[in-house]
C-alpha cells in the first residue's frame, strides 16, 4: 500500500529532473554553436552597394560556329566580377601599409576608400579596381592581411546590358540627326525653342549614355575587390563557468515556465472531466 505511490512519485521526479538536464544541456550546447557563428565582422559583402562605380571586364567565349566554318566562333562577353573580403587585425597600423603595398604590388587603383574609428576602434573599407589578368592573384594576396573573416566572389553576366546600351544610342543618334535636320525648316519661335530644348534634352540623354558605355570600354576594364578591415583585440573564449551560469539561468526559467504550463494544462483536464462528470450525472 506504501510502495507503489513511493514508486509513482520516483518516476514523477525522476521525469522532471531527466527533462531540466535535457533543457539544461542543449542550451549549453547552443551556447557553444551560437558563439562560434556569430564571431567577426557583419560588415562584409556589399558594404559599397551605394557607391555608383562599377567595373566591367571582357572575354572571349565560344559560341557555336555557322555552318561551313571548322572553327567555333569567338564572341566578348562583358561581365562584372567582385570578390568581398572582410577581416579583422590586432595590428592594424601594419596590416594597413601591407595591404596599401599589395595594392601597388598588382598595379591596383583605389576607387573609393573610407577610413573610422580611434586607435583600437578602426576600421577601414576599400573599393580597388584590378586587371582582369591579375585578379585571381589579387585576390588570394589581399587574405593574408589581417585574419580573414569572410571571402566570397560574385560573377555576373552583362552582355545583354552592353548591347541594350548600344542599341539606346545608336536610336538617340538617329533621332538626334532628326531633330537636327528640322532645325532648317520655318517656323514660329515657340516651336524653334521647344526644337532647341528638345535637342538639347537628347544630347544630355547621350552624354550620360556614353559615360555609362564608357565603364565597358577595354582601357577602363577591371574587376573589383571589395576589402573591409576592422581593428580588434586577439578574441578570447568564453569561460566555461559563464556558460553554465548563462545555461543554468536559462533553463531554470524556461523550466519553470513550462512545468507551469503543464500545471495548468492538467489542472484544465481535470475541470473539464469534472464537469463532464457532473452533466452525465444530471443527465
């Protein structure tokens, strides 16, 4: 009579505690999984997406040769290639004149640079432009500097945007050869005006045309390297008495909140049976 509640109430506890070591090790476990995702810089890739410079290269690619031909033919693709480095340096003064060094190394210009921070509190962010031939190299030399914290490299087609480009001027050339050609015909001085300002629009539209035409032109050919750099102290590892200390508080609360909830829960079970219990009776 005394022995199987005994036993019950083992088994109730022992559940209860099973549940908050349960509890207790996965959150150490997230502790230790959450930290090593969230070390480094958030400020890598794109970090220059509001920078109007953009940098074009060409190649050549095979295309399928017309009929009668026994070599494949050969068409230029304009592409855009930028690689995004992002890393972190405990001497950041050095580290800065050996990527300045790199930069003259591979024959690089600096498109956009952008320094903040007080000492200790750094960082720097450089938009280079590099040789096509010579961006690979580039590249892999820019993550020696510092300890790199995130690399990537996006290639993106813009062969199709060439030729719209073209065929938009070649279309406000003609239609300013027009607009030109009515100039020696009569009429009012409204119209000579609206003409003149009519012209005047076209040319600005071509000017800005051919400084867009301009990035793909062969001299101005590079690819980019988007180079982020800030200045931290060599990053030390969590002591392992915090992150049970952070586990334990955490899963005394959560475990609190949910033998609660299962209080709750079965105390509304229980109501609901005795009221069912009391309808059937009535009934």
């Amino acid at each position: 009579m005394i022995v199987l509640p005994t036993l019950k109430y083992k088994r109730i506890f022992s559940t209860l505690l099973l549940v908050f070591v349960v509890m207790f090790l996965l959150r150490l476990l997230y502790g230790y999984t959450r930290t090593g995702s969230d070390n480094g810089d958030n400020s890598g890739g794109g970090f220059l997406e509001s920078i109007q410079r953009k940098n074009y290269a060409s190649e050549k690619v095979k295309m399928a040769s017309p009929k009668g031909e026994a070599m494949p033919a050969m068409a230029a693709q304009k592409y855009e290639k930028v690689a995004y480095v992002s890393s972190r340096s405990t001497s950041f003064t050095e580290d800065e004149q050996r990527l300045h060094a790199t930069i003259r190394q591979f024959n690089a210009i600096i498109q956009y640079q952008q320094e903040s921070g007080n000492k200790g509190n750094r960082d720097v962010k450089l938009l280079i432009g590099v040789a096509p031939e010579k961006f690979d190299s580039a590249y892999y030399a820019v993550q020696k500097i510092g300890s790199i914290k995130s690399t990537s490299i996006t290639k993106a087609d813009k062969t199709n945007e060439y030729r719209k480009l073209n065929a938009a001027r070649v279309s406000m050339e003609k239609n300013l050869a027009s607009l030109n050609a009515l100039t020696s015909q009569s009429g009012t001085i409204e119209e000579r005006i609206r003409l003149h300002e009519k012209i005047a629009e076209v040319e600005s539209q071509l000017q800005e045309l051919g400084v867009e035409l301009g990035n793909f032109d062969e001299e101005n050919e590079f690819c980019t390297i988007q180079f982020s750099m800030y200045e931290g102290a060599a990053q030390r590892g969590i002591p392992f008495y915090s992150r049970v200390k952070t586990a334990l508080e955490w899963t005394v609360k959560y475990y609190l909140m949910l033998t609660a909830g299962v209080c709750l829960a079965a105390l509304g079970a229980w109501l609901m049976l005795k009221i069912l219990s009391v309808v059937k009776l009535n009934n």
